[in-house]
C-alpha cells in the first residue's frame, strides 16, 4: 500500500473503533449499568458527531481521486 493512502486505513480504523465504542456504550448505558451519565453523554456525542462525517470524507476522497472530473462514466 502506498504511504499517500496509509492515512486513510487509519481513519477507517478509528472510524470502527468508534462505532464498536459507541454502540457498547449506549448498550450499556440502555441497560442501566452504573456509569457517569454527564461523561456518557459527553463522549455519546462527541463520537456520533465525528465518526459518521469520517466515512463520509474519506469517501469522498476516494471518489475525487478515481473520478477527478467529478462522472461517474469511465
């Protein structure tokens, strides 16, 4: 894999990381498990105000190297 992309393989696995987080967090959270409601919040927002504009980007990154003129038809 080229170096210029690394980066990206990166996101991605911070992006996971953060969805896998996420989703035990509010299960736990669900479940009614003693935890730091204020500190819940706080980080439940955080993560779900980062990591879905993450796969959107690097998404997007992507498409604008395959397709520089912005079509679609190659």
């Amino acid at each position: 894999m080229s170096s210029k992309t690394d980066w990206v393989d990166y996101a991605k696995a911070l992006g996971i990381i953060l969805v896998v987080y996420g989703h035990t967090a509010r299960g736990v959270f669900n479940a009614g498990l003693d935890m730091n409601n204020e500190l819940f919040k706080l980080i439940d927002s955080v993560i779900y105000t980062f990591h879905m504009p993450l796969f959107f980007f690097y998404r997007a990154y992507f498409l604008s190297i395959h397709y520089p003129k912005g079509g679609l038809d190659t």
